[in-house]
C-alpha cells in the first residue's frame, strides 16, 4: 500500500472515530438525562419571567430550541420558521402574546449571550445536526431549507455561548471552494 493510500484510510479511520465518540457522548447524555437537565434549567428561568393579560393574553418564556417554556411552566410552539428566520437560539426569552381571536405572535425580548461555531452538516436518525466542538448540535429542518444547506456543507451555527445546549441555528452556509 502506497503512503497516500495508507494516509488516506488513517484520515477516513480518525473521522469515523470521531464521528461515533460524538454519537456515543449524545447517547450518553440523553441516558444520562442531559436534555433532561438543561430543559429544567430553562423552565427554571421561565418561571421568573412577568406575564400580563393586557390586549390579549401575554406570557413569557424561554425558547428551548424548538418550543418555549412559558412562566406558567406550559410549553409554546414556536414556528420554526419564525425561529429560523430570527436566529432564535436556547435560553432566548420570548413574549407570547396570545390575542382574543386565538392568534400567537412571539417577539423576541431577551436574547442570550451567543457564540459562533463551524461544523458539517450531517443527517442522522431523521434530524439535521451540525458537528461542531465535538458535539452534535441539532438545528431546524426549517433552517436547512431556508438556507438550501445540503448535508455535508460546511455551516456556522450560533449558540449560547455559555450554557451547554441541543440546539443551534444556522447563520450561514459557507461556500464552497
């Protein structure tokens, strides 16, 4: 076997170790009760949050990464496509205002420290995830779509810059060279 085969097969065996130590730390985490953890920490930080009945009910929240956790401990659907567009990421608070005729409209009121990583996209067990800091960061379908990312593109993902989180979203697809 020549030297660039046997630099090649070392290359494609250190990214396929890589890719099963990140699996095998998500796994772990969700045995483990990880997301478990960080949703208590945002339903925690959802409870001290204000709400009102003015013009309609309004409730505030934090976004977990596809819902939000309202003050009153009930969780919100967040459109994704709302989410994607906003960059919404975990820990942003959110007011939802729920008018008289049944209509939701979110704004966003307190967004969180963020941080940019850069990682593939990949698709694995039916959800788009970014490998980034040795982690696999789920992001939106709406986001992939929005952004007409295709799986292997390499992405920057936003996400809280200090609280461990699932969820990121996408600020761009980078070209390709």
């Amino acid at each position: 076997m020549s030297l660039g085969n046997k630099l090649a097969l070392l290359k494609e065996m250190l990214e396929a170790a890589e890719s099963n130590m990140r699996s095998a730390k998500q796994i772990l985490s969700e045995l483990t009760g990880g997301s478990a953890e960080i949703k208590a920490s945002y339903t925690k930080a959802a409870a001290s949050l204000a709400s009102s009945s003015e013009g309609g009910q309004v409730i505030e929240g934090v976004f977990d990464g596809q819902h939000m956790i309202g003050n009153d401990g009930k969780t919100y659907p967040v459109p994704s496509n709302y989410a994607s567009k906003s960059k919404l990421i975990a820990g942003d608070v959110l007011k939802l205002t729920i008018g008289e005729d049944g209509t939701f409209i979110y704004k966003q009121i307190g967004p969180t420290e963020r941080r940019r990583v850069v990682g593939p996209l990949i698709h694995e067990n039916g959800q788009y995830k970014i490998l980034a800091d040795g982690k696999a960061f789920k992001v939106l379908l709406a986001s992939v779509t929005y952004y007409r990312a295709e799986v292997g593109d390499n992405v920057t993902l936003i996400v809280p810059a200090v609280e461990e989180c699932e969820w990121g979203a996408i600020d761009n697809v980078l070209p390709k060279f």
